[in-house]
C-alpha cells in the first residue's frame, strides 16, 4: 500500500484509508482528509519532516508520522 | 408575555453565537458591525477565548459572542472546547454560522453539524469580496432555499451586506418556521426514518426536532444519548440503533460511524456547492499562494529568508527607534525642569522631576522602538507568514520536544507573554501546552525590549546595536528552545502529538488593520507607563530617598561650604548623593542583597532594579532612570540613562544583567495568567524556581567568560 508520504512533491494521489486512531482519524476528517478525497503534494520540507498539502482549496500542513497513517493510489 | 403588554415598545435582545470554523473572520465581522477592536489574523487560532460584543441596531439590542474557531464539533483543542461548550450550555437566541466563501466545501462540513442542533441558524458568506475576485458566484438566495436556512453574502473588509445579515437575523429571529433541508442519502434516511417513526409512537417529549435527534443518535453524539440512556424507551431503542449504525457502516464499508457521517456531510455539502457556485472566470494553473510559497517555504531557501526578515525587523527597530529618542529625552528632560522651576518644596520637586518624571520618561523612550516590534509582529501575524514559519520550524522544533504550532504562542510572546500564554491553548495535548507555557518567557517581550535598546546603546555603535539586538532575541530563543528540551526529557516525558495544521492564502493586510493592530497595543503600553509605571517610580522614589539622613546632609553642607574650589564642591555634592542613597530603604535592600548578586558582577543599584523587575520589565528602566537621576556621577552636559550606564557598569556584569533580564520571570501580571493557564499556583512555583535557577546560573557563565575575553 502506498502512502502519502511516499509521494514526491507535485503528486496527486487519492486517499484510500486512514490508518488513525480514532481521535486522530476525526481530527484528519475535520480538517477534509477522508476517504475518496483527491489531494496533491505541494512542498516537503528538508528530510520530508513536514509535507504541505492541498485538498481542494485548502492546503495543510502534516508530519512526517501523520503522513504515514495515510493510505493512498494513483489516480 | 406580561412584560410586553405592560411596557411595548422595550427593544428587542438578541443574543448570536458566532461559530465558524477558524480564519473565516468572525472576529473581523463583529469589528466591521460593531466598534469592537477584537483581535485579527491571518492564521488559525487567533480568538482563543469567547469574548462578548454588545451593539444597537434600530430597536434591537444585540449581544454577539464570538467564539474560537473549530473545524469540527469536538473538543480537540482548549479552544475549541470552549466553542463546544458554549454552544451545548448556554443560552442565546442563534447562530450565525460564518464560512469562508472561496472554500465552501470544506466550510459547510461544520455547518452541517450545526444544523442538527436545535438552534436556529442563519449563515454568512464571509469573504465575499475574496470570491468575486477569484471569479466565484455564489447563489445565496438558491443556497437558502435548498438548505432552508437563511444564507446571505457578506464581506468584513467592505462591510457588504452586513446590514442584510442583521436584518435577517431580526427577520429569522422573529419568524417561527424554520425547517432544515439536511438530506442523507438513502441508506442513512431509511435509518433516520426508523428511529423518527419510533420517536413518535412514543410521544417522546423534546425541544429539538426528533428528526434532529435521530441523527444526532446515529452519529453517536454524547450529549444526546446521556439524555435518552435514562429515559424508559431506550431499552427498545438501543438494539434498533445498533442495528441502524450497523447498516450504515457496512453502507459506507467502515468500521466508523463518525467517519460515514463525515462522509454523508461531504457528498451532500458537494451537491449544495455543485448546485449554488459557478466558476465564472478560469482558474490559473497556480494561485498567487503557492507561487510565494514557492520561495518562502522553499526546502533550502526558507529558514534564511525567515531568518533575514527577523535581522531586518530588529535592524530597523533599532535604527529607525533610534531616530526621535533623542527627542523624546530631550523632552522629558525639558518638561523637568520646567516643572521642576515651578515647585518650591525641595521634596515635592524632587518626587516629580526625579520619581515620576524621569522614572515614566525612560520608559516612554522606548515607545518607537515597541512600535517598530509591534508592526513587525502584526504583518507576521496578519499576512499569513506565521503558519509558513510554524511549518519550516516544525521539524527543528519537533527535535526538541516541541509541537510546530507552538511557535504561534511562542511569536506572540515576543509581543507580551500574556496573550503568549492565552495563545498555548490551541495545542491539544496539555504537556505540550505546558511545556510551551515553560519557555513563552524565554521569548524576549516588548517590555524587555527598553532593558535590551538600553545597553546595547550603551555599549555599542550604532552600526554593531541593531545586531546585538538580534542576537539576544535570537540566543533567547534558542534558550528556550534547548530548555523546552530539557524539561521534554524530564518533567514532561511522552509521546509526540500529531502536528495537522491549515495553511491560510497570503492576505495583504489593510494599513486600517495593522495601524488598530499596533495602536491598541502601543496604547495599552502607553497607559502602562501612565499608571502602573508612574506608582512604581514614586514607589522607588520614595524607598531611595527615605529615611533622611540629617546628621549626613549637614556634614556634607559645611564641607562644602567650606571647600574652595567648584570642582570640589560637585565631588562633594555628588559623595553625598551617594551616601544618601546608599542609607535609604532602597540602599539598604540592595545592600543586601547585593552579596547574592556579587558573583554575578552586580553593584547594588543593577540588584534592586532586577528586584523591582518582577513586577513589570519596564520598571527595570525606570529603576535605573530614578536611581542615576538621584545619583552621583552625572556630568552636567550629558545626563541620559545611556551614558550613565556605560560609565558606571562594567561590560561583563552588563552581559549577565542582559542574560538575567532574559531569562528569569516576565512580570507579575504575567504569572498570574501563566499560574491561570498552567492549573495550579504549583507550576508558578516551578516556574520560578526553573527561571530563577536558569537565569543565574547562565548570568554566572557569561559575567566569568566575558571577564576573560575582555
Ligand atoms: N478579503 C477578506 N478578508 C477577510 C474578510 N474577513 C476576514 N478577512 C481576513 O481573514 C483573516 C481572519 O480573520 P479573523 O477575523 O481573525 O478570523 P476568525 O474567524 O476570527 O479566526 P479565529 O479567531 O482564528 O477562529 C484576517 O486576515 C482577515 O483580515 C473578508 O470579508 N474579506
Ligand atoms: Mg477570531
């Protein structure tokens, strides 16, 4: 399975489960990160700690260990 | 109904909770309908705490509260709890849901969550100038029909249709029918149905609407299912929710209820937005955000431009801060002596001109300097920048212990750590939060900044101040940053919190903003000064030139009288001065406690005025202002704080004192909210006890290795 942080930046991937815990997993929800959602790659910063990304309109940053939690497919 | 018979044309009170999720600018739509001043900024977070606004319209009372922003409704954060919290306990008449017009998708997720409560609703579409420019339009009056809630297209920044928001608030208000078009697809309706139909064969009494309520109970929502656990009909009800969550999720292939809801919201928010925006112009491959962002978060290039903005900011304040001092003390110095000629009484006089005058002069001085620092804080806060700057320290902060928006409370601090550690609530986890509140301190405030304009002025050129300046803001950072990681490893050992933050589009902020940005807090500086500033410096007047020494002043007078020369005469007068001062009640403390001091390379003076620095960092100024008023040593054609400091303190106790001032406890207002924020007098305690230590055992290190260097 891939992840969202295997991506390179300028990637645009679906998001195919989220692998949270539950406290988590509502807060990724909030923010518009569920399954079925498109999102692209925008920026990582050095030794990909933090990557920015961009759903929809909105862009967000995470971690690294977020990132991971993120199971997503080539669209 | 009595009262409106016996008194009829009593205006009408309504009182609107504003909720929305953050940066939408709820804050600045209050501003914009009322003259409140509430706090604005371009990041997540900014309101903190739910603040009341009371406004008239025509024959209508308003009170609006405005609420932190939350993205969900939950209680992740301090902040968001509060919103919850609020809107689950107490009372008001309606909501106004603010969104953000250029994303509403993401926006009516928390809408969708608002409409199954049992208040009315009624939502603004903020940002409408945003919108247009960005070629979206927005059918407000379809978006009203198809969700049968009142929708209305506004603007904070224009003040568009803020009218046509209140009036249909006083309209929907006033109205009685309302009626919720929240539809679920059709796995989730039949379920709905069910537990509606239930609801109804039992007569079940209760203020919100059972379709509301069914959905609630689907979605697991704590609040409404305490309500029903008690009542005799969950006994038959419990299995058939069961078997509905059930359906849903094997619906919705997930093992989550909250998360198919989530998706429910979604597809239907998709539909709303599908039906109601029209993407009139084409949208550029690359926003204009993204394009900066380019530059600013660049993997490589980032933390150096951050760094030189920082330089530059620190530069300025120093050089540009520079320009009326001169002015400013040649001023007060003026207003002295004018005054003083006025009074007759040697006492009195000497109470204004020396206490009162000099003590709030030296602080005024440093009022250009504040400004400088404050504009520089407010464009950081406003434009945007502030999250891109979180995001580039994330991973150097997360070595050392610390969550990646802990840097909004920690630049907020180098404003004034009281709303620093009103800021540390928007982290979710209470270690983090604590450990942030540890070391906002470390992060120089602006009240720190006179102590710091002070001796590097004192000690260095012009050309070298702006750059020192710099490097003390920067080693204090870097400070807290190695003490944040110090405590991680000790008192607040666990595992990293999850670091999710939004990234808000650049904004250019208006003049307006920034100039009510930096006034209210130059003001409130200003009134600082006025008051609290003004008592201390009587307060340490009065302890420098009490007890009177008699026996003392009369020796002195017939020596002078005595000697020949004029030369003489000023020694003497100046001895004497000396010698008062040091039998004082001020003398006398820092005489003792001067010892403690010593190793530090502290005289007496340099060791009361760290003392009288607990209560406010600008007395620290004034404290030195009053005592080298009132003391020797000052030569006649040049009487100003800076010159007496680089004659009478040696470069290395300089050092220490600069490294005490940064470290150990910001002011007594401070720890009080610190003492609030943290839950317990015990971490004030700690506090001072790690600050304290800290402080001096830095101090000791720099005073010695100055020593060997210079
Ligand atoms: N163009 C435009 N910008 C706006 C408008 N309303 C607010 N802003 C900007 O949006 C940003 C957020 O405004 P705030 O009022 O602080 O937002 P808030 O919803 O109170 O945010 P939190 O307190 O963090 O929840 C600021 O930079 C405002 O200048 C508007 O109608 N048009
Ligand atoms: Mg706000």
């Amino acid at each position: 399975m891939k992840q969202l942080l295997d991506c390179q930046k300028g990637d645009k991937v679906k998001i195919t489960k989220l692998n949270a815990t539950n406290e988590l997993k509502e807060r990724l929800i909030s923010f518009g990160l569920m399954k079925g959602v498109e999102v692209e790659v925008l920026e990582q910063a050095p030794r990909k700690k933090t990557i920015e990304i961009k759903i929809g309109k909105m862009r967000i940053a995470l971690r690294a260990e977020e990132a991971k939690l993120i199971e997503v497919q080539e669209i | 109904m009595n009262e409106k018979k016996s008194c009829p044309v009593i205006s009408k009170h309504i009182k609107v909770a504003l909720v929305g999720q953050p940066n939408v600018g709820k804050s600045m739509l209050i501003n914009s309908v009322s003259n409140a001043h509430l706090q604005v900024g371009n990041f997540s977070g900014v309101t903190v705490d739910k603040t009341e606004v009371l406004f008239d319209y025509e024959n209508h009372k308003f009170t609006v509260v405005d609420l932190p922003g939350t993205y969900a409704f939950t209680d992740y954060t301090i902040e968001e709890r509060v919103t919850r919290d609020y809107l689950c306990a107490e009372n008001y008449d309606i909501i106004i849901n603010v969104v953000d017009s250029t994303n509403l998708a993401k926006n009516l997720q928390l809408t969708a969550e608002l409409l199954t409560m049992s208040k009315r609703v009624v939502i603004a579409l903020n940002m409408s100038d945003e919108a247009k420019k960005e070629g979206l339009e927005i059918d407000a009056k379809y978006m009203s029909e198809l969700l049968g809630v009142s929708c209305v297209k506004v603007s904070a920044v224009t003040k568009e249709g803020i009218v046509e928001l209140i009036t249909t608030v006083i309209a929907d208000f006033e109205s009685s029918t309302y009626e919720v078009k929240l539809i679920f697809s059709e796995a989730v309706e039949e379920e709905i149905a069910k537990i509606v139909a239930y609801l109804q064969g039992h007569k079940y009494e209760a203020i919100n609407s059972y379709r509301n309520i069914a959905i609630n109970l689907l979605k697991n929502n704590k609040k409404t299912y305490e309500k029903l656990h008690d009542d005799p009909i969950w006994i038959e009800l419990q299995p058939i929710l069961i078997e509905a969550s059930k359906h849903i999720e094997l619906h919705h292939d997930s093992d989550d209820i909250k998360e198919s809801f989530a998706e429910e919201y979604a597809s239907f928010n998709r539909g709303i937005v599908a039906e109601v925006v029209k993407q009139s112009v084409q949208v550029e491959q690359k926003t204009l955000t993204e394009k900066i962002d380019n530059v600013l978060i660049h993997p490589i290039y980032g933390i150096p431009i951050f760094l030189f903005f920082m330089w530059t900011l620190f530069q300025l304040t120093f050089e540009i801060g520079a320009i009326p001092m001169d002015y400013i003390d040649a001023f007060f110095g003026w207003f002295g002596d004018a005054i003083g000629g006025t009074i007759p009484n040697d006492d009195v006089r000497s109470l204004i001109v020396d206490g009162i005058i000099a003590g709030v002069g030296a602080v005024v001085l440093f009022v250009p300097n504040i400004i400088i620092l404050f504009i520089g804080i407010a464009l950081l806060e406003s434009t945007g920048y502030m999250s891109r700057v979180a995001f580039l320290l994330d991973g150097f902060f997360h070595k050392f212990g610390l969550h990646g928006q802990s840097f909004i409370p920690l630049v907020t601090g180098f404003g004034c750590s009281i709303p620093a550690y009103m800021s540390a609530r928007i982290l979710k986890n209470d270690r983090d939060r604590l450990l942030t509140l540890f070391i906002i301190g470390f992060m120089s405030c602006g009240a720190r900044l006179p102590v710091y304009v002070l001796f590097a002025g004192a000690f260095f050129g012009p050309e070298m101040a702006g750059n020192i300046l710099f490097m003390i803001y920067i080693s204090g950072a870097l400070l807290g940053i190695m003490a944040a990681k110090i405590l991680k490893m000790t008192a607040f050992k666990g595992v990293d919190e999850p670091f999710v933050m939004e990234m808000p589009k650049y904004r250019l902020p208006s003049a307006k903003l920034i100039w009510h940005t930096v006034l209210t807090k130059t003001m409130m500086y200003l009134k600082k000064a006025g008051t609290f500033i003004a008592g201390a410096s009587m307060l340490i007047w009065f302890l420098s030139n009490y007890p009177h020494n008699l026996v003392l002043q009369e020796e002195y007078a017939k020596k002078i009288e005595s000697s020949t020369s004029e030369t003489q005469k000023i020694t003497l007068g100046n001895k004497l001065a000396e010698s008062l001062l040091e039998q004082s009640y001020l003398g006398v403390i820092g005489k003792f406690s001067e010892p403690i001091f010593a190793p530090l390379g502290f005289d007496w003076k340099m060791s009361v005025a760290l003392q009288t620095g607990l209560a406010a960092k600008e007395v620290v100024v004034s404290t030195l202002g009053v005592l080298y008023a009132l003391g020797s040593d000052v030569d006649a054609e040049n009487n100003s704080l800076v010159n007496a400091i680089s004659k009478n303190i040696p470069f290395p106790s300089a050092v220490a004192f600069i490294v005490v001032i940064m470290i150990y406890l910001p002011c007594l207002a401070a720890s009080v909210v610190f003492t609030r924020e943290a839950g317990g007098v015990k971490y004030f305690f700690y506090l001072l006890a790690f600050t304290s230590i800290t402080a001096y055992g830095l101090a000791f290190v720099a005073y010695n290795v100055t020593k060997m260097i210079v």
